[in-house]
C-alpha cells in the first residue's frame, strides 16, 4: 500500500520497519518480541501501530512501547 511523504511525516515508525517491543509492555503484547510495521493510525492519545511477528499473529501495539532494531 503506497502513502503520501505527509501521511508518514509525524509517525516514528515507516511501513516495513523492524521493531521490537518494549520490555515493559504488557505481557499481552509480547515483551521484548521482534516484529515488522504493516499498518498505523492516529487515536486521540497517540499513534498505533499494527506489528506483524514472524508467526503471522498481528498486534495494535502504542508507538511509545516500540523501539527501532539497530542495524546489524
């Protein structure tokens, strides 16, 4: 799915970029897993951000419990 430069200019995040969540998430959205961005969204408090992990489960997960992966 293509965007606009403007759509993506707020968000943290880009399309395909790989994640992982925080250690101090809650259990339910898989601490410390690794994942990749197929979706976001803006809510009245922040960002969502649709996290697919490599056993194709997908989690709405809130931008501020993702940290980017280093390059390797």
């Amino acid at each position: 799915m293509a965007t606009s430069q403007a759509m993506n200019a707020n968000y943290k995040f880009d399309w395909g970029q790989a994640v992982r969540v925080t250690t101090t998430a809650p259990e339910n959205m898989h601490p410390g897993k690794v994942g990749s961005i197929c979706g976001m969204r803006e809510i009245t408090d922040g960002r969502l951000y649709l996290v697919e992990f490599s056993d194709g489960e997908a989690l709405e997960i809130p931008e501020n419990l993702l940290e980017p992966i280093k390059d390797q």
